[in-house]
C-alpha cells in the first residue's frame, strides 16, 4: 500500500488538478523526504537537490491532467523527479561524460574486482554510501544512480543522457570504482570490528 489510502489519494489526486493548495501541500508534506533523498543522489549538495525538487513538484502539479491513473500516484511523481534530476545534469553537462577517467583508472588499480569480500559493504552505513556517491563525479553519480538506484538498463541511460551504451556501462564501471575506494577506509575499519 502507498503513503495514502485509495480513496485518500483520488482526492488528492481531483484536488492538484483543481489547484488546490491543500492537496498540493499535502503530496509535498507527505512525497518531501523520499522525493529530496532522490534528488541528493543526483544532486552535489542540499541546495541544488532541493532546487531540483521544486522544479519537480512543479512540473507535477502543472502535468497533474496527465496522470491517467496507470501505475501508482507515488511512482508517476518519482518519475517526474527522476527526469527533473536528469534535465538538471544534461542543462549542467560542459564537459564531456567520461571525464576523469585517467584519475579512476589510476586509483582503481589497487582495487581488483571480487577480490573483496562484497557482503563487507552491506555493513557500510547508509549515510556513507551517500555521501560516497556525491563524491563521485556528475556523469558517474547520474549513471550509477539510473542504474543502481532507479533500475534503468544501459540502453535506456544511453537515450536519456544522449550517450553511447558502451560509455554508460563505462561510467558504471568506474563509479562502481571509485565508490569501492572511497569506501575502503569504512570497510578496512569495519572487517576490524
């Protein structure tokens, strides 16, 4: 079940296409904390992921006529904030999606993938592994968050950011890298405990 009952939320649903801005506040109060945590996965701190969220919640209660009912209200809003999320990334994109490879290359080196034991970064908190991902660079965090976070296949990265699959698989690659390295020192400190 959603964050609201049925009935609750065809109400809801008939107040935003009224323009009500009882309903409107209450899908924002209720989608806020899910819909921010999204954006800050796409975003490089608090300000721009909120800026992100307002254009969303936006660009919902003005294509609110859109939603036709098929599929669950919370996922259609999730979508559209997802989609604000990447409109921000290709209108921010001034340079070219495979940057700093040589650095990724370089620094993963030391990091041979399956060597480690991969059930040590279940124990990583979850804030960690957050703020590991917003140290990623912009068209790693995007591609990594598509993939992992919203189940995008590499196909349709490669539409959404105007990329070739070969560079989106790419990108997942080297943040999968780079995540592991910044995580190392988490993980060293754990597998100690």
């Amino acid at each position: 079940m959603g964050i609201w009952h049925r009935h609750e939320e065809l109400q809801l649903i008939e107040g935003c296409k009224n323009e009500s801005r009882v309903s409107q506040q209450e899908v924002f109060s209720k989608m806020y904390g899910v819909l921010l945590g999204i954006c800050m996965r796409y975003a490089r701190d608090r300000d721009e992921a909120e800026d992100i969220l307002q254009t969303g919640f936006i660009k919902v209660f003005k294509g609110i006529d859109n939603y036709k009912g098929d599929g669950s209200f919370e996922g259609w809003i999730k979508r559209i904030v997802v989609n604000t999320a990447i409109d921000n990334y290709r209108r921010k994109k001034v340079r070219p999606v495979t940057t700093d490879s040589e650095l990724v290359d370089r620094s993963s080196e030391t990091l041979v993938e399956g060597e480690e034991d991969e059930s040590v970064y279940n124990l990583v908190p979850v804030q960690e592994v957050m703020d590991a991902i917003q140290q990623l660079s912009p068209a790693y965090q995007t591609v990594f968050n598509l993939y992992v976070m919203e189940g995008y296949n590499h196909n349709e990265i490669a539409e959404m950011l105007h990329i070739s699959v070969g560079t989106s698989k790419s990108n997942l690659s080297k943040a999968r890298q780079n995540l592991k390295r910044i995580l190392q020192p988490t993980v060293d400190r754990l597998s100690q405990e």
